[in-house]
C-alpha cells in the first residue's frame, strides 16, 4: 500500500503552496534576467543605433575692443552633440553679414505696417524702417574635416554629450553698419554612415557654401 501512495504523496508535495511558490519565485527571477539582458543590449547597443544624429550649434558675438571707427567683434561657436549616437562633422561655414538699416523720410509709412495678415502668427513691422541700404558678407570662413575632403586628414567626430567651441576675431565698421547678424551651417551624419565629398563654394553674393562635390555619384 505504501508503494501504491508514493506517486500521490509526491503529487501532493509538487503541488502544495510552498512548491507553486518557488516555482513562482524561479520564473520570475528568469524572466527578470531575460528582462535585464533585453534592456541592457536594447538601451545600450539597438537605441544607439536607431537614433538619428543630432547637433546643436549656439553662437555668441561680443565687442572685444576698438581700433578707429573699427570694432572687434569676438564670436565664439559651439557644437554639441546632445543625440544618442555618435556625430561624424564633414565641414562647416560661417559667415558674418552686416547691415545698414534704410529708414523713410519723416511723412512716409512703411505700407507692410498696416497689413492685415497674421497667417503666421507672428508680426514684427517697423512704421519707419525701409529696405536695408545696404547688407554684405563681411568675413566667412570654412573648413572641410577627413571624410569630406582628401585635403584634411583631421577628424571631427563628437560622442553623445561632447562639445567643442570655437572662436573667431574679426573686425566691423560701425559707420558702415547698424548690425550684422551671423550665420553658421553644420554638415553632419552618424558615425557609422560611410562620409561623402563636399566642396567650398562662394556665391554671388559672398556667402561661403559646403556643397556636395560634384565627383559624388549618389
């Protein structure tokens, strides 16, 4: 009878709360890894990855001195990566425009000042200012980075949170200008992303370019 009553006593063991709940305790626990491992690779290796460049690029003027009618205008410009992947820099330009602000004679209204329309929502007319007088390109620089040109072989390549500043002296003439405005574009792609050739180019109106090399295919 004894033998007949094992198989029921171990059935009844097997089955008991304590063994459903280390059974329990063992799932979960497996399940909590498996979870761990999953998020671990996808946060740390997939999201990477997936996620597109992105570069956040701030500038700054300031007066640093004076010679004559001159000032010097010290502008710093910072780059920073603030996505989740790695940001390979193919080049970049800046140019500094200054402006000479034309303003109507005394019995004159600008006729922009009384249009009605607010489609976009922001509106920003001045009752006495005309067309500039003048607006030119005063100073541009740009450079090229490895990948983009065979010219350079130095690298500009910005982990996530890295950022680099750089800065520029130049100097404006105020009796020729009332503001100068500036203006900094960025090529960039992910790390991973083979790099293409770009060129320099200058319009016709001064304006340093980064353009795609004309030896590119696709």
């Amino acid at each position: 009878m004894s033998e007949m009553n094992e198989p029921d006593e171990k059935k009844e063991k097997w089955f008991n709360p304590e063994g459903i709940n280390n059974i329990t305790q063992t799932l979960a626990l497996i399940g909590a890894g498996i979870w761990g491992i999953y998020t671990f690779i996808y946060q740390a290796e997939i999201v990477p990855t997936l996620a597109p460049p992105t570069l956040s690029v701030t500038s700054n003027l300031e007066k640093a001195g004076q010679k004559g009618d001159k000032d010097a205008i010290l502008a710093t410009i910072t780059r920073s990566n603030v996505g989740q992947t790695s940001v390979k820099v193919l080049g970049y330009t800046l140019n500094v425009i200054g402006v000479k602000q034309g303003f109507l004679n005394e019995n004159e209204t600008n006729p922009a000042f009384f249009q009605n329309n607010l489609a976009s929502g922001t509106v920003k007319e001045s009752r006495r200012y005309g067309t500039p007088e003048k607006v030119e390109t005063i100073m541009h620089f740009g450079r090229l980075f490895k990948g983009a040109s065979d010219l350079s072989s130095e690298l500009a390549d910005l982990n996530p949170g890295e950022s680099l500043s750089r800065v520029f002296i130049f100097y404006a003439d105020r009796t020729k200008y009332d503001y100068l405005t500036i203006r900094v574009h960025y090529v960039y792609m992910k790390l991973s992303d083979p790099p293409i050739p770009l060129t320099l180019e200058v319009d016709k109106e001064g304006l340093l370019n980064a353009k795609l090399d004309a030896s590119c295919i696709n």
